[in-house]
C-alpha cells in the first residue's frame, strides 16, 4: 500500500508508514460523486460546443479563397464521378 502522505510503498497489512508514521487506515478525504462527475462532463461539453460556434464563425470571417463552402468538382472527382468526364 502506498502512503498517500509520502509516497512510501508499505506492506498491506501495516496500520502506520513506516516513513512518516501517517495513519493509513484513515480514509481519503474526498471521493468524486456523481454531481461531480456530471458537472465536470457538462463543463467539458460546454467548452466544445461553445468552441466549435467560434471555431466556425472565425473561419467564416476568413478572406476569399478560403472562404468558400463548395468544393469545385475538379478537386474532388471522387465525390462527383458522375459530373467530372473520363480522361
């Protein structure tokens, strides 16, 4: 068992570290519920969704060419096979 005080590995059995003499039978002071874990899941999606509208408004505001959404044919033959002729 490692010492959450000191980092020390102890043998499981022990009550004490053998370096910092830390009650190791105590508990963590604190576990993640699952409030927690919903409002650290809620922030995280937040932040993407709120970065994605910014991402996309600022790549918008970008000079032409670069704001093009219609990628010609020629680019791409193999999205329009049916619009590009055969070489």
């Amino acid at each position: 068992m490692k010492c959450p005080n000191c980092g020390y590995e102890n043998r499981p059995t022990l009550k004490y570290c053998k370096k910092c003499a830390r009650d190791l039978t105590l508990a963590p002071i604190w576990f993640p519920n699952w409030r927690w874990h919903l409002k650290v899941l809620s922030v995280i999606y937040l932040i993407l969704i709120v970065g994605f509208f910014v991402i996309r408004f600022l790549l918008h505001k970008l000079p032409p060419p670069y704001n093009i959404r219609q990628i010609p044919p020629e680019m791409t033959p193999w999205l329009y096979p049916h619009k590009v002729p055969p070489k």
